[in-house]
C-alpha cells in the first residue's frame, strides 16, 4: 500500500515491487557493464533455420536434440541418451483396451491409490500415455523435470497436464537430459536441459507439428475446455502468445512459464536469437533475454508477439487472490512456492483430476474441467507451510520463505493477526542471520510497520515504519547507489500511517518528498507515480482540495489498461463524499 486509506491490503505488495525493481535493476546494470567497450549489436537479423548447436559452456545444447525430439515415439519406446536409437530391453506389451470410452480412463490415474505408487512410475506414464501417435497431432504440449527434487512434485502436475493434452489429441513431452524421451527407471536421476527455447525449436522444427504449448513444471491445467488451436486463432496475426508478467511495475514484459508458439519463419528466427542472444553466455535467464529483445525489437517482436492479461492462460501470483475458476482461468502456476507446498497441491489436483475423468460411455469429448476448490489449494498450501517450518531438517532459508508465504495466505484469509505472528518470527529468522541493517531486514519491517498501523497499532507501526526508512536511507545497491525507490516506498508508507491517525499535516510532506523521488527516478508517467498522486489525492481532499485526484486518474489512463480497477476507483472518489468511500 502506499499511503491510503481506503485499500489497505496492498500494503505488502508495494514493498515487494520496489524488492523486484532493484534486483532487476542491479542484474541489467551488472550485465551493463560486463558488455562495456564491446561492438557486439544487441539486434539479430532472422537466421536459417538450424538445429540447436553448442552456443556455450553455461548454455550447451546437445547438436542432436533436433534429432531425438523429431524422431517420433513409438507407445512405450525409451530412447537412449542422445542417440535416437530403440532402447533394446523388452518391454511388457500394453492391454488392449475393448472401447474408446474404455481407452479414456486416464491409465496413470492408477497411481492414485497408495497401493499402486511406483517411484519414478507416475512421471513415466505422464510422458508416454500422450505420446507421439501419429502426423495428425498437430499441437505438442512441453514441460521440463530438471531434478529428483522437481520431479518430486512435477510428477503430479505433468500427470495432470498429460489427462488434458490426451483428451485434445494432442503429444505431450517432458523435457530431461536435454531430450524428452524419460530413462529414469535406467538412470533413476535426471539432470536439466540448460533451457526451454532449444527445445521448443526442435519440436517446432517437426514437419507435423503447427503449434508448441510450453508450460513450466509448476503450472497445471485445469481448464479441460482450453483448445490451444481455437484460442490462437483469435489471434491470427501473432505467432507467440504469452501473457504479461504479473507484476506491472517489474522490467520483465513476459511470463515465460506460458507461451503458445505458431509455426512460421519468423517464430523460428525468434527461437534461434533467443538462445543465441550475447547475454546468455553470463547466465541470463530465458525471461530476461527476451526482455532484450523486446526493447531492441529487431526482429519486429512486439509487432509478432500478442502480450494478453496475466491470468488469460497464466495465473497471477499470489493466484489465491486472482484466481476465479477453471472456464476462466485455466491454468494455476505456483511460480516462486516451496516444493513441498507444490507436491501437496498438485497431488490433491492429481486425485480430483483421476475423480473427475470422464465415465465410461459418455460421449463428450472432453472431460469436465475439475472441481478446483480455491479453498481447498490454500488449506494444502498452509499445511505445506507448517511443515516446513516444523521440519528440522529446513534451513533458515527455506523456513523464512515458508514464513512470508503462510503470511500472504493469513492476508488473504484476513487473519492480520496471525499474519503479523508468522512474519514476526521470520524477522526474527532474518535478523539472526543477516543482522538489522540489510535491505530484506527492511522489507520485513516495513510490511510489519503497515499490518499494525491497519490493526490501529500506530505506535507499534510508526516505529516499524521509521526503522524501515532509516535502514533504506543508509543501504545501497551492489554498486554502491543509493535505494531512492525504497526510500520513496518507505516514505509513502509512513505517510500511510500518519493519514489513519489523521495526522494529515505530518503526512503530506512525506508524500510530496515520495513524489519527487519517483518522478525523478522513473517519469510523470509511471504507474508508481500515479499511486503516490492518488494517495496524495485522500489526503488532500480531506483537507478540502481535488487536485491530486485529477493528476492520479491522467497518470492511470495513461499507465493502465481501460478497464483498470483504480481508474473507476479514484473516478469514484473524486465524485463523492470521503463518507461514502
């Protein structure tokens, strides 16, 4: 929240965009300057259409995953690593089924039962009950496993994944040991293919395929009804598909963990450039890479690529908050959880997947799309989190994350209290361990100075709030800069207390010192401005001026989409009396 009254839920979620920025902001300054002084151009021309080579020793590709991925896969054939050849060991013929309806039932829905659990065999029956049928399976859904401990609980969401990809006719791949042919029952380990987007190159380079749907491991569908070749055709001019990051304020333009590719020159030229880009020999991620290309737009990128809301096949974290159902939302994505958080989850997704398939007999097409209860996810995800934190094994670390996180459920629930409980004793985590100075140390007190300024703790939440501005004031970044934007972020925050003890004179010159900075540092334009300019405008009117509610709404029509909540909110508010808010 920055520093109104009337939403104080977004309290949390201001602190950590201002976290994201600076760390996006150190890693593109950092990747600055390790380009300093060279010739190398950031644009890339459209380039023949090769398989993935070497690029380099932090990005290799095996020269033949072309090969093994177009090879097509017979039912139940492994492939050996890199080399495309039959796996010579027999294996046990498949029942025949005696009807299509019969065929329908889901067969890695045996694994349900406890009973009938094999390890490593859930992931293998995913990988091959979609497999590679034939030259009419025009769409390939991909997914990648990179370890044991990924495959602990992807396991669950790519069985999930492989139900809906089979009930459209369409293959469906996990990607491990840079192919996507399973051999964990020999290896009984998997390691990771270096990225996405060689592998998404070597499927699109198949004669049959039109279409290639990539989803991370920690996203499910559960929205049986979502065609991928309906949907793509609303939007016929573009051949990538994504959706926008979640966060608006963050540098990233995509969220990679969704994409739907098509088929065209230009959708492999993009591919090629992506992997081969200048930044990726130190490290940087598919995401950033793009985000790369985006900006220099030479090859007509975001001319090509149709950017659509967050949740319009993607969920938007945290997603118990956005989420709304399977029609409308069809896909939920855990980016950013705890392991053991995901595997109860998408476990619990698994079991009502295998209750929900269709019966036998019915003549639908599809199954239904299943009863995902919001409620039920988050009671899963809290009980994750209890573990975690109880386990003696977790690390300060992973105890902490499971901390914030257990934080943002009570939020959502409503439970402050408990909320300020959780995210106590992970301050207390944090301070043993890093001190009282670091920047984390200060998002943890900020967020902790709002939730008991709302509670109408002011003075608890005035001293919170204080230390958090003197902590920011004193960092700097990794490259000795000072943090403004976390000095701004913290100054609208103190001022956000001040206004619910309307103390509005001590809160208007924090926000106008608030405002200069963020004008400063990111423009007149920038959503962060228009907030600060709507907090600025509650306080102003209490005290008998509308200007500021006019400066904030120009500033959202500009930085927001039409049909933007805060548009008809401060719309709302400059119309009527502050006791109707």
């Amino acid at each position: 929240m920055r520093s109104q009254l009337g939403e104080t839920l977004v309290a949390g979620a201001v602190v950590l965009f201002h976290v994201a920025v600076v760390l996006s902001s150190v890693y593109a300054i950092t990747l600055a300057s390790l380009n300093a002084g060279k010739s190398t151009d950031d644009g890339v021309e459209p380039v023949a259409y090769v398989p993935p080579q070497l690029v380099s020793n932090n990005y290799a590709v095996l020269s033949s995953l072309s090969e093994v991925i177009a090879a097509p896969r017979e039912d139940d054939a492994l492939l050996e690593p890199a080399t495309g050849k039959k796996n010579q060991k027999k294996k046990k013929k498949k029942k025949k089924t005696s009807s299509s309806a019969e065929e329908g039932q889901e067969e890695c829905c045996r694994f349900a039962s406890p009973g009938n659990f094999e390890k490593h065999g859930l992931l293998h029956c995913a990988n091959t009950s979609a497999a590679f049928r034939g030259d009419q399976q025009k769409v390939v859904l991909i997914t990648m496993i990179t370890t044991d401990k990924v495959r602990d609980w992807a396991q669950y969401s790519a069985a999930v994944n492989a139900m809906w990809a089979k009930s459209h006719g369409y293959e469906f791949i996990v990607i491990s040991e840079n192919h996507p042919a399973l051999t964990l029952e020999e290896k009984g380990k998997t390691t990771a293919a270096p990225s996405q987007v060689p592998s998404i190159e070597a499927v699109l380079l198949r004669p049959e395929v039109e279409y290639v749907f990539w989803l991370d491991a920690d996203a499910v569908m559960v929205g049986h009804h979502f065609d991928v070749r309906q949907f793509a055709a609303e939007y016929p001019g573009s051949d990538l598909i994504v959706c926008r990051e979640a966060n608006l304020e963050t540098n990233n333009v995509i969220n990679s963990g969704a994409m739907i590719f098509r088929k065209s020159e230009w959708s492999l030229s993009l591919l090629r450039a992506w992997y081969s880009h200048k930044t990726v020999a130190m490290g940087a991620p598919d995401q950033y890479v793009f985000d790369q290309l985006w900006e220099s737009n030479s090859l007509n990128v975001q001319a090509h690529t149709k950017v659509l809301p967050a949740t319009a096949f993607n969920s938007e974290p945290p997603f118990y908050d956005t989420w709304k159902s399977p029609q409308q939302q069809p896909v939920i994505h855990l980016m950013g959880d705890h392991g053991n958080t995901r595997r109860r989850v998408f476990q619990r997704m698994f079991h009502a997947a295998c209750a929900a398939k269709n019966p036998r007999g019915s003549t639908s097409p599809h199954p239904p799309d299943w009863p995902v209860q919001k409620e039920w996810i988050v009671d899963e995800m809290e009980r994750g989190f209890v573990e975690i934190v109880d386990n003696p094994k977790s690390t300060n670390f992973e105890r902490t994350q499971a901390l914030q996180r257990a934080g943002q459920i009570y939020g959502y629930q409503g439970k402050i209290d408990r909320r300020i409980e959780v995210l106590e004793q992970c301050l207390d985590l944090k301070e043993a361990e890093q001190g009282q100075l670091s920047p984390d140390i200060a998002h943890e007190v900020q967020v902790l100075g709002n939730l008991h300024s709302i509670q109408g703790r002011h003075a608890r939440g005035l001293a919170y709030l204080n230390r958090a501005l003197k902590i920011n004031e004193k960092n700097v970044n990794p490259l000795g800069e000072p943090q403004d934007h976390l000095v701004a972020a913290s100054l609208a925050d103190l001022a956000a207390a001040y206004g619910r003890m309307r103390r509005y004179e001590d809160a208007v010159p924090l926000l106008n010192q608030a405002l200069e900075i963020e004008e400063r540092l990111f423009g007149p334009d920038h959503k962060n401005v228009g907030d600060t300019l709507h907090n600025m405008g509650i306080m102003m009117k209490l005290m008998g001026s509308h200007s500021h509610f006019k400066k904030a709404l120009r500033n959202y029509k500009g930085s927001l989409s039409a049909d933007h909540h805060l548009i008809s909110l401060v719309t709302q508010r400059m119309d009527t009396p502050v006791s109707e808010w």
